[in-house]
C-alpha cells in the first residue's frame, strides 16, 4: 500500500509515464490489477481540481467524472483529510505549500511510503519515499 502526491498521480493519469520513475509506474500497475491499493489524500483531488481549473492539467473527462471514477476503482482509495494529519500538517516546516504538508501528514499517519520526486519532501526525511 501507498500514499501518492499530486504530481505522480496527475502524471500516471494524463499518460506520461516517462515523467514517473520505474518504481513509482510499477506502483501503479500493481494497483492497476490489485496487487496494491493507492491512497489518494483527498486534498490530492483538491490540488488537480485547481490545477485544471488554471489550465495546468488537461484530462479525457471533466473532473467530477474523472474523481468519481477514481473513487469508484479498486486501484484508489481516497483518504479524507482527518484531525491527526492536520495536527502533524500544521508542524512540518520543509516547505510552505500546505498541500505538500497535508500529503506528508496523510502518509504519516497511516504508516505507508509516499510515491513523490519531490524533493523537498524527500529531504525532509519525515516519511519513506517510494520514487
């Protein structure tokens, strides 16, 4: 099981794989044919959402039917925004992008590695990275 970010779930969905590592593709295949649950923080959907809406990300379909399909498939599980990881989010200071914290904060609290290249949670050394 893992948590993904933003990027590495935008990325998988939009087809560019080669912007994802071969760990993080296999992740996500694996899922795909349910060897692996990926947990989609609901703040995830927040920051797409936002993403499309300033043309930054393009998908098939209008985001409400692409979440729902998300939410629907056996590969995801979207995670709600809970008390525990708020409390951790409001605490890390390796960045000041909330929804970095609010990811960071989800995968910690559930004990499971982070699908993300991003570096400044990768230095951060709060949660195990599966890039």
């Amino acid at each position: 099981m893992f948590v993904t970010d933003t990027h590495p779930l935008v990325w998988y969905v939009t087809a560019k794989p080669s912007f994802l590592s071969a760990k993080a593709v296999q992740a996500f295949k694996k899922a795909e044919t349910g060897e692996a649950l990926i947990h989609v923080p609901s703040i995830v959907l927040l920051e797409t959402a936002m993403l499309i809406a300033n043309g930054k990300v393009r998908l098939r379909e209008s985001f409400e039917q692409w979440a729902e399909r998300l939410s629907a498939s056996k590969a995801f599980s979207v995670v709600d925004l809970e008390i525990k990881p708020i409390s951790l989010a409001v605490g890390y200071g390796f960045n000041n992008d909330i929804f970095d914290k609010a990811i960071v904060a989800t995968a910690v609290s559930m004990d499971l590695p982070l699908i993300t290249k991003d570096v400044a949670i990768s230095e951060s050394r709060l949660v195990e990275i599966y890039w």
